[in-house]
C-alpha cells in the first residue's frame, strides 16, 4: 500500500483560485478606498481654501467686495493662509484654483448713524456684508463642480 502524502492537481487548482479570487476582492476594495482618499483630499482643500478666504478678509478688510472679488490659490499661499495643494495622484505637480467672493449686500446709507457724537463711526455709509464664495479647484484629474 502507497502512503501518498502529496496534493493533487484539482487540490492546487482549487486553492488557486480561491487565492486569485481573495485577491481580485482585495484589489477592487483598495482601489475604492483610494479613491474616496483621493477624493476627500480635494473636498479638504476646497474647505480649506474658502477658510483661507475668509481669514484673508478678516486681515484684509479693505478688499472686501462691493460686488465681486477673485482670490487666487497662489495669493493665499504666498501670504500664508494656506499650504500648497499637492495633487494626489500626480505628488510631483501641485493643484491650483481660485476662490470668487460675491458680495450679495449693498452699500447702503445708514440713516441711524451720528458723525457728531465722540464714537468711532467715521461715515453715514456703511457696507451690509452678504458674502457668496464660490471655490474653484484644479488638479490633474479633477476640476470642481460649476467651474
């Protein structure tokens, strides 16, 4: 009587395909996480660029619009509101974009104010501030939406 200790060839078939079929799964579900990585990562940085406008008109009040204003990516960056956006699927090239501040308000006279009394109003014109920002963001492969 043989003692055979060995697989045989429908044994290996078998465990090699369930070996390519556990893999197949494990390839389809790393792809689909980074890919919503990906995609959180220029959700993130359209966040973080209208933040950085508004920050930047919190410093710099006189630019803020009477009716339009476009802030560049470039302009936030070299005045350090914000980091520079490395694309995430190309890491050698870097994301641009803009973000366009739309003034919804008017500049209205405010008949409540009184230039006579010792306070710190200094004109009858006062800005009513309704502010619309509209953040564009370009990267290799993504463009945001409405641009």
């Amino acid at each position: 009587m043989k003692n055979n200790k060995a697989f045989t060839m429908i044994e290996l078939l078998g465990v090699i395909v369930i070996i390519g079929f556990l893999s197949t799964m494990a390839v389809t579900a790393v792809s689909r996480y980074k890919k919503k990585a990906q995609n959180d990562t220029y959700k993130n940085y359209e966040q973080n660029l209208e933040s950085a406008a508004k920050n930047y008109l919190v410093y710099n009040t006189s630019s803020i619009p009477s009716d339009k204003l476009t802030l560049s990516s470039s302009t936030l960056i070299d005045e350090g509101y914000i980091d520079e956006m490395t694309d995430p699927i190309n890491k050698s090239r870097q994301c641009s974009g803009e973000v366009i501040i739309t003034n919804k308000g008017d500049i209205s006279s405010n008949p409540n104010a009184d230039t006579n009394d010792n306070s710190n109003v200094t004109s009858s014109n006062t800005k009513n501030i309704d502010l619309e920002y509209k953040v564009c963001l370009s990267c290799t492969n993504y463009k945001s939406s409405d641009c």
